[in-house]
C-alpha cells in the first residue's frame, strides 16, 4: 500500500485533468494500468492481433476511439479495457490523466493511469488482442535493451522514438515497445520514480510537467501549421 501511495502523490501533482480535451482534433484514449506484483509497480500491455488492419502485432496500452456515449477521456479508457481484455472499469482505481500525445492517424490520445488488482486475470478479446502482459516500470528507465530512434513526424517535427525491448520469462518471448506506447511509459516511469533514466530524453528532468507540456505544445502547434499550409 505504501508504493501505491508514493505513486498516488506523484501522480496527482502531474494530473493534468480536461485541460487539452478542447483541442480540436479526433480523440482517442489509453488506460495505463498499474499493479503491484512481488513489492514493485508493473505495468499491463497488450498485443495487437495479427488480424487488425492498422499496426497488427504491435504492444500497446488497452484503448481507442472515443465514443458519442463516453462522457471523457477516462470513460473511453475504460470502455475499451473493458472490450479488450475483460477488465471491469469498477476494478480500476483511475488516478489522473496526463499530458496527451498524438499518434499517427493525428487522434490527440490521452493516457489515464489507473491501478488494477493483482488477482486480475485478463480475458483477452481475440479479434483486437492476442497477448497481454506485464513489465516492470523500472524497466523504463533501466532498460536492459534500449534504443533510439530519430523520428520526423507527418507535420515535420523532429523527435526521437524510444524503443525498448522487454524479454519476458513468463512467455519466453522479447516484446518490442515502443512509439507513442514507449513514449506514456517512459513519461509515466520518470514522473513516479522521479529519477533520471540511463539515457536522453527530451524533457527537462528538473520541470517534467511544463516541459512535457510544451513538448506536446510543439507537436501540436506543428501539426497545426500544416493543417492551414494545406489549406
């Protein structure tokens, strides 16, 4: 209980509520969901299945599009888990939203942190998700396989791409993270651990909410500016 508070707190303090929700772009929500296994924070992610059109195969957090009948950004999050892996949202303890990002359909995607029971047994949806698993949220800032990616995005913006690879026991397989998935862990990691990784980011450590901020500012305003040179 006493990880989970100190998760709590951190988490709070970078909440950053409905605060991007007016953007005017197609919105879309992932739920990040936390557990506590064996004294140390986890982290739950799926595996595309191989029969979706977009991005098959590929390890991402439960979620989607949002929905006429989703009242927010955390009801998307939830329904989705839901469908996807049988969670139910009143098993999820939601503890905030945070800085939203952009993936490359230009949906503004905002992560929802949320801790999950230990006990929870995934019930995958075999026409969206073929695995489900866990990783360490260490992991993410002390990789043992990790790499980077230098990456332009549609509007031009230069960033890089994380891109870790998590070599899992349980399964005997490597699951390779990374993209807009790599990125909300990443992020999540450094904002409850409060420590610097073992390698770049382009944040400023010392003022990760406002430099997180004004990363996704940027990207936006990118995105933004091509939007009217097209028009």
């Amino acid at each position: 209980e006493g990880i989970k508070e100190a998760a709590r707190l951190r988490l709070r303090d970078f909440d950053v509520g409905d605060k991007f929700s007016h953007l005017p772009l197609p919105k879309a929500s992932v739920l990040l969901p936390l557990v506590v296994r064996e004294g140390t924070l986890h982290l739950l992610l799926t595996v595309r299945s191989m029969q979706l059109r977009r991005s098959p195969g590929e390890v991402c957090f439960p979620g989607g599009k949002s929905e006429p009948t989703d009242k927010d950004e955390i009801d998307t999050a939830l329904r989705e888990a839901k469908e996807e892996v049988g969670l139910q949202p009143e098993k999820v303890e939601v503890i905030c939203r945070l800085v939203p990002g952009i993936d490359k359909m230009n949906h503004l995607v905002t992560p929802v942190v949320g801790f999950i029971e230990d006990t929870f047994q995934a019930t995958p949806n075999p026409d969206e998700v073929s695995d489900v698993f866990v990783v360490p949220l260490e992991y993410f800032v002390k990789p043992l396989n990790y790499k980077t990616l230098p990456y332009k995005t549609s509007s031009g913006y230069f960033s890089r791409m994380h891109c870790f690879t998590y070599d899992d026991h349980e399964h005997k397989t490597s699951f390779r993270i990374w993209g807009l998935t790599a990125h909300f862990a990443l992020f999540l990691a450094l904002v409850i651990f409060g420590k610097r990784p073992t390698f770049e980011v382009d944040y400023d450590l010392d003022n990760l909410l406002s430099s997180s901020e004004n990363n996704f500012m940027n990207l936006y305003a990118s995105l933004y500016e091509r939007k009217k040179s097209n028009l």
